[in-house]
C-alpha cells in the first residue's frame, strides 16, 4: 500500500505530509483548495509527466517522496524482475524532483533510476484513475487491455505475439532477397569488391599487436644489438677467460680440491655448477635479441609500415578493430551466397512462412477464443454492476471484428458497446455514454477486475462527477468493498462517498496574508459531522444539515 506522501513546493503546498492506512480514505476540500494537486503530486511520484509550471511560484524545486509497504510477494517478486529490491522492511521508498529548467529526477531506495523504470515499478502497486481516464476507456487498446486482463491469457497472447514476429521476419527475408536484376548486380559487385580487397589482406587477429611490437624492436636494433652482445660477453665469452663463466668454473675448481677434505664441499660444488648453467642460459638468451636483430632495420620497417598501414586502412573502412574487419568479411560472403542463392533461399523461406502462416492462424484463433468467452463473462459481471449503480436498462456487449491483417495483438479489434436504455441498439461507448455513465461502467469494470489487474492501491479522482443522490451511495459503497481487498483513496465531491470512508481527510487552503497554503488533516468524528454537513448544504452549516451528515457517518454499513 501506498503509507506516507510527502509534498514539497508544489503548486499551493509547501510543505505537506500525508500518512495513510489500508482501506477506504476519502478526500474531500471546497473548490480550489487543492484536492488535485494531491493527486497529481501522487502521480508525480509514480512518474507521471510533469512541467515545471507545477513548481511553487518562488521556488526552485519541487519534491515529492512516497512511502510502499506491506507489498505482497507477487508484488515484490515482480520489482525484482525490474532489479529492484525492497529494504529490510520489505518497503520501497520513491523520491522524485523537478527544478524550474524542467529537468527531473528520481530514485527508488536510494538508486538513481529512469523515469521509464518508475513508471514500470509503480504501475505495479498503484493505479490512478484521473478524470481523463474515463476519454481512455474509449480507446481501442485500453479496452482491449481491459478483455486480455480479465481473460487471463497472458499464456496465449506471448505465444501468438512470438508467431506473430516470427512470421514478419520472414515476410522481411523474402522482402529484402526479391530485389531487381540491376539492384542485384550493383549489390554483387559491391559485395565482391569488399570480400576481395578483404581476403587479399589475408588478416589474422593479433597481427597488429605483433608488428607493433617488430617495429618497437627495429627502431631501437642498433641498442639492442650493442647491449646484448656486451651481456653475452659478460656473462660467458669474455676475453682472456674474464666472463662470468669463466669466474665460476675457477671457483668450482677450488671448491672441487676441498673434497675429502671440508664436509659439504661437494654440496656447494654443484651448487655453483647450477650457477654456471643459468648464466649460460641468460647469455646465450641475451644474444638471441642480437641475432633477431640481424637484418635490415630499414627494409624491415617499410615493410611493417606499409602493412600496417593496409590494416589500418581496412579498419577504417569495415570495423574498429581486425576482428570487426573479419566479421564484416563474413557477413559479406553470407550476403553474397544470399543473393546468389535467392531463388532457392526464396522458396525456403515461402516454405517457412507458409508453416508458420499456418500456426499463427492456429494461435490467433486459440486467442480469439479466450477473448469471445471472456467477454461473454465480462459483459455479464459488468451489467449485473451497472444494475447496482442505477443503469438498470443497460446492456453491455464486448464486440469482436476480424482485422484483413494480423497485428501485434491478434486479427481482431475489440469494442466495447452499450445500450443504456431499453429497446435501444447497442452502440461504442464513444457515441451513446455520458459522463456520468462511463465513470459507473469505469467502476464496475474496475470492481470485476479486482484482484486481475494486481495493483493494491486504487486511487479515484473525482468518479462520482455527473452523479448525485442514491447513486453517489453506491458508488460509495462500491468502493468500500474495493476497499476490503486493496488500499482506496478517493477524491470526492459526494456527501454519499466521503462518509463511508474508512478514514477521512479534508484538503484546506488558507492564507498568512502573503502566501497561499494547502493543507491535508485527518478528521476526528465531530470535524467528519461538519465537513459533511458543508458538502450537503454549503457554507451556511445548518443542524439539519449536521443531522443529515452523522446519518450518514452512522449508516456507512447499511
């Protein structure tokens, strides 16, 4: 659930902290106090688009925190798969901002996250239902969402959808190989030129490396040269027996004459003929540098650069490195073998599409299926709620029409229709609904999907416009019972709706004689009596109007 707000410079607050609990929560505030400003400060936090005109005038950020807790495991596992973690209280803690040049941050436990992710990971646990949202159940893909969710076939769609790819891929294939003769010339003779000059390169991957490394040689040869000679002089070729080895053999005939003679003489003997064979070892090592050394430096090094600087050339054309260039070569000679294998590749390909042609027709009537009974059943529940809500005449019917072409979602378009009075056709929601009427069918659609759409907080601006009286109770107590399963929080205008909240808050604007100021309070039964009685009466608060409002406070289970 969603357990605490905080809201920070944005429009008429200041600074504002709300807490809530599980169940009902109503909102209730005259005109122009605030009451969407909430909302929309929720919406901010769930990663809704802002503008920097929301930001508090003289102010150069605004902030919104929120608080989720006592998520279920469903929930949990789901932010998981968005590589999110919860704290060690299994909580999860948004905060988002906004600066006057319009650029907007946000993080959730403390890790930088896209704007993009938030909306991901919010979209899981609450849904806000604005007053826009009822122009969206007029879409086709809303509704369509609307019939898959309460379906259940999330099953069939992924199986379609992967056909569905599958078989425009292959349309693509069969697109690009089904070229002209002259567009076939021009892309063979391309393809040729680029694999030729490739391959007379004959490129290994390392080579570059290792001329780099010859050429770091040659430049300094002369050095090398002279050095590794007076090393191999040193340690074993010395003039007039001076060397290293030359030292050593001396000592190991003087240690050879103690044998007998000292105890452990011999132990050090062959001690220093290891000695002796490791600096025979290092010396005839040193004179190998002279000996790769021993060509032309010049002629060696022209020869390094020009290949070098073909690599180069190459690289710069095909790929970065030598292994693009090799990769770039290979998916020439693929392309080419395309082109020139198309007749054949074609009619593999045609083959292919048939097939799976077959199997999307298959799956596509498996997923109409679930939609024609699921929107049998949606129909049924969604009358028997729009009876409760007083549309007693109304019909509701899910209408399904094949499309010519398969789409991403199927080959049919889903509308939702009604009829809202008896003898009458049905008609799409667009052309007959009221307001009044599509937030009841937007209520009862969300009353039959409890418990599908996953989301365990359910937030409500304004549902009950267009409606008043008997009708407005009902909705209330729509969403009482929404309550009994989900976190509810409803922004309302209706008397009938506010006093069955669970808990009810008032949104107040007030002034310090410089600045505007909204605020959010809870309100204790006797400040619930008055608020009320406002709502039923206006500002002239009479006791009839105080008896009318504890009425209904009182009766909220009948």
């Amino acid at each position: 659930m969603l357990s605490s707000v905080h809201i920070e410079n944005i429009a008429l607050i200041k600074s504002l902290d709300i807490n809530l609990n599980n169940g009902f929560s109503s909102f209730t505030g005259e005109t122009g106090a605030g009451k969407s400003i909430v909302i929309d400060a929720i919406g901010m936090a769930c990663g809704a688009k802002v503008t920097k005109e929301i930001i508090r005038s003289g102010e150069n950020e605004a902030k919104v925190e929120a608080l989720f807790c006592d998520l279920s495991d469903s929930i949990i596992n789901k932010c998981n798969e968005l590589g999110l973690s919860p704290d060690e209280d299994g909580s999860f803690y948004v905060f988002r901002t906004l600066n006057t040049e319009g650029k907007s941050t946000a993080s959730i436990n403390g890790k930088r996250v896209p704007m993009s992710m938030l909306r991901d990971f919010a979209s899981l646990i609450i849904n806000i239902h604005g007053q826009h949202d009822n122009a969206d159940l007029l879409k086709d893909d809303k509704q369509l969402g609307i019939l898959d969710a309460f379906s259940d076939n999330e099953k069939e769609r992924k199986e379609y959808y992967t056909c569905y790819a599958e078989y425009r891929s292959i349309e693509k294939q069969i697109s690009e190989l089904a070229i002209n003769d002259m567009e076939k010339k021009r892309q063979t003779d391309i393809l040729k030129f680029q694999i030729d000059e490739i391959k007379s390169a004959k490129l290994k991957v390392g080579e570059e490396e290792k001329l780099l490394a010859e050429k770091k040689k040659l430049r300094y040869s002369e050095k090398i040269n002279k050095n590794a000679q007076i090393c191999y002089s040193s340690l074993y070729d010395g003039e007039n027996g001076h060397s290293a080895v030359d030292s050593v053999e001396r000592a190991i005939s003087a240690i050879d004459s103690l044998d007998g003679i000292v105890d452990g003489s011999q132990q050090l003997s062959e001690r220093l003929e290891a000695v002796k064979s490791e600096l025979i070892d290092i010396a005839e090592t040193a004179i190998e540098y002279a000996d790769d050394t021993d060509i032309d430096p010049t002629a060696a090094l022209d020869r390094i650069e020009s290949r070098l600087d073909k690599i180069s050339k190459l690289c710069s054309k095909y790929g970065a490195e030598v292994s693009d260039v090799i990769r770039f070569y290979e998916n020439c000679e693929k392309k080419l073998s395309d082109i020139e294998l198309s007749e054949e590749k074609i009619k593999e390909l045609e083959n292919q599409k048939k097939k799976t042609l077959e199997l999307l027709q298959s799956l596509a009537k498996k997923l109409s299926e679930t939609r024609r009974n699921g929107g049998k059943k949606l129909s049924s529940l969604i009358e028997n709620e729009l009876l409760y809500l007083d549309m007693k005449s109304a019909k509701f019917a899910v209408q399904a029409t094949a499309t010519e072409d398969f789409t991403p979602d199927g080959k049919e378009k889903i509308t939702f229709m009604i009829s809202t009075n008896s003898g009458e056709g049905f008609n799409e929601l667009s052309k007959t609904a009221s307001g009044g009427e599509l937030s009841r069918i937007m209520l009862a659609i969300k009353t039959v999907l409890a418990g599908k759409d996953g989301a365990e907080c359910l937030i409500f601006d304004e549902i009950d416009t267009g409606i008043s009286g008997s009708t407005s109770r009902k909705i209330g107590i729509k969403l009482k019972a929404l309550a009994k399963e989900r976190q509810v929080l409803c922004v309302t205008h209706s008397a009938q709706v506010a006093s069955l909240a669970d808990e009810h808050f008032k949104i107040s604007k007030s002034t310090d004689g410089e600045r505007t100021h909204t605020s959010v309070n809870i309100l204790s039964y006797d400040e619930r009596v008055s608020e009320i009685a406002r709502i039923i009466s206006g500002m002239d608060i009479s006791d009839a109007s105080k008896t009318s409002a504890k009425e209904l406070i009182d009766n909220t289970e009948k």
